[in-house]
C-alpha cells in the first residue's frame, strides 16, 4: 500500500514561541480514543502506511515501532487489562486480564499515543485518523460510559513560576469559553473534567497573586489533587516536585515536563475531521499568556 502521509494542513496555527529557553524546539505529543476497531487491526493500518514494526505487549497493547511518525502506542484504555504493567492488570494476571479485555472491548475505548512531534507536523495525524476511519475506527465524541479524548501534552517553553503562571491565568480565563466550544451535548459535559475550583481560580487571577514555583505547585495541588482537570499540572509538579506530590495522589500519573491539554475530544468517525481547530484553541492560550497586558485586563474582567 502506498503511504498515505500528506504533508502538514496549513491549517494549523504555529505556537507563540517554538523554542524553549534552552533553544530547543517544542513538541507535542497526542493521545487520540477512538472505538470499534481492535487494537491489533489498528496497529496494522497504521503499519501500512507508516512503516515500522508492530510489537505485541499483550492481547489489547501495541506498539508500532520506528514508524514514519516514530513510535506509536495503540492500547485498550483500561488499566486492569495489561498484566506486564505496575496496576491493577498486574494482580489479575494474563488470563483474567485477557477475560476482562475481551469482555470490556465493546464498551472501553481504543487509544493511540503519538511520540512527540514538532507541531507542524501535526497535520499528519489527521491523514493517520482517515486510515483508521477506513478501516472501521469510529467515534463522535463521546460513548455512553466515556468521552472520547483528544489530549494534547505539550513541551513548556519553561518551567519557572512566572511563565507557569501566565499560562495558567491566561488558561483560566479562556475555560469557559473553551468548555462552551467543545462540550456541545450533555453526554460529553457529564464525562469532562470538572472545571477548576472557583475559589482557586479566584487566587490565581488576583494581581495579587504572585507565588514562587514552590508555592504554586503547593497551592495547585491543594485545590487539585487529581489528574481531572482540562488543563492537568500533576504531571509536570510530578516531574518537578517527586517526593512532595507523588504521596498526594492516586492514579495513573506518570511525572512528565509536559503541559497535559485533556479537554477537545475525539471524532475519528467523522469524514474531513481534523485536529486543527482544536490545536489552535491551545495556540490562543499562549497567544493571550504571552502579552501580558491583554492578559492583565483579562484577568481582571473575569475576576470582576
């Protein structure tokens, strides 16, 4: 089969700053859920036409190694079901673990993790989202018992309080607007990460607010300890922070220097749907985080 890799939408907004402080340029990883095509069978499309190898971890996890797009997980997204893995599959063991996966594989969604990429590259993956459309891949959305992600980790441009903080306050300020975009029927603001505390969001947007690393990492865990949230810190304060916030929360955080976007969701059923729009809904955020005037009188309008 002929590789079916495009080059890159314009469509795709560039990011504010590309590079980091250190001079490295920023990339984004992507984790996509889609249904009803298995995760070997996605696996394979994929192989098609992006090259690789495809490595079995178990009956609902795979791996397409060194591919086009570099490596590429597909899996079950379901913890108990991957016995090789620290959590709950491990304990149950292959055979029960392989049961539950067969059982649950009608109702869990499919997910594919993208290695980091350099966001013009990001257009790729939508030719990928056609290939598993037409192999069977589906997805509006949401199910009845999940939403359907789109999630986005992205390389900070640094890690010192006052750019976190501006990327927070200006995060903060557009929510609302970005739950009322994405979050369109009842079912995927059921499923959505609650929306940040009030009282925390008050704080953060104060001129007032003015806090070290450390205090901000305190502070955002106390209000947030847990990885529901649209825009989830934990993994970065987990990177920053190990032995402070790792005895403070459950579930699978794994500590990365990324800045872990969790609220578009996914459409791979729908033909000519593409991750653009909501790529540049995250642009818009480091747009407004780095001018700080606009950003001080939008904060000052939502905290009024």
């Amino acid at each position: 089969m002929a590789p079916r890799v495009s080059a890159p939408s314009p469509s795709f907004l560039p990011l504010p700053s590309p590079l980091t402080v250190e001079g490295r340029p920023r990339l984004v990883g992507v984790e996509i859920e889609f249904v009803d095509l298995s995760e070997r069978r996605a696996a394979e499309c994929l192989q098609a036409v992006l090259g690789g190898t495809v490595e079995e971890e178990d009956p609902y996890a795979f791996r397409l190694a060194d591919s086009r797009l570099g490596n590429i997980g597909i899996e079950l997204d379901m913890r108990h079901v991957h016995p090789r893995r620290d959590g709950p599959g491990r304990w149950l063991g292959p055979p029960l673990a392989s049961w539950l996966g067969a059982a649950m594989q009608p109702f869990v969604p499919r997910e594919m993790i993208a290695a980091p990429l350099a966001p013009k590259r990001l257009g790729e993956l939508d030719t990928v989202m056609l290939t598993l459309r037409e192999a069977g891949a589906g997805g509006e959305g949401a199910i009845l018992t999940d939403s359907l992600g789109l999630h986005f980790n992205i390389m900070p441009v640094a890690t010192d309080a006052p750019t976190l903080l501006r990327l927070l306050q200006a995060y903060l300020v557009l929510e609302p607007s970005l739950r009322a975009e994405i979050l369109i029927s009842r079912l995927m603001r059921f499923h959505a990460p609650p929306p940040y505390p009030s009282a925390y969001v008050r704080r953060v947007l104060s001129p007032d607010y003015r806090p070290n690393l450390d205090d901000l990492c305190t502070d955002y865990l106390a209000a947030n300890p847990t990885r529901k949230r649209s825009l989830d810190l934990l993994p970065l304060f987990l990177q920053l922070f190990p032995e402070r916030v790792g005895p403070r929360i459950r579930g699978k955080v794994k500590p990365r220097s990324v800045l872990h976007y969790r609220l578009p969701l996914a459409y791979v059923g729908r033909p000519g749907w593409s991750l653009a729009a909501d790529w540049n809904r995250w642009v818009a955020v480091e747009v407004l985080a780095n001018d700080p005037d606009r950003l001080a009188e939008a904060c000052r309008r939502a905290s009024a």
